[in-house]
C-alpha cells in the first residue's frame, strides 16, 4: 500500500504497520482525541429556519 501522511505531525508512515490508522503513532491519535475533547475542532452547523407561529413541524406529514 502507498505510504500515508499523517495529518497530525506530517510525517509518512506505512498504513499496513500502523496500529494507530489514520494517525502514524497512538501519540497522533491521542493529540487528535484531545483536539476534539477541547473542542479545537467541530462540525459545521447551519441552525434550521424557524417556521411560522404554528408550532412548526411535520408531525401529521405521512411519507
């Protein structure tokens, strides 16, 4: 298999030998984990338009 970049330090790392995939050390994948735990890092989030004063939903919606 083609060697990997590691996308926390940078450095090429051979897949198939890694125990720590997608990261190149448990070190990566441990700066990573702390990354998302302290929130450096996150998902994009559009908030839904509010609908009128009608409370809204699609509950009597049968699709």
């Amino acid at each position: 298999m083609a060697p990997m970049r590691c996308s926390i330090c940078g450095r090429q790392f051979d897949p198939e030998n890694s125990t720590a995939m997608p990261f190149c050390s448990e070190r990566c994948r441990s700066i990573d984990r702390l990354r998302w735990l302290n929130e450096q890092y996150g998902l994009p989030y559009e908030s839904e338009p509010r609908l009128g004063g009608d409370g809204g939903g699609d509950a009597d919606r049968d699709d």
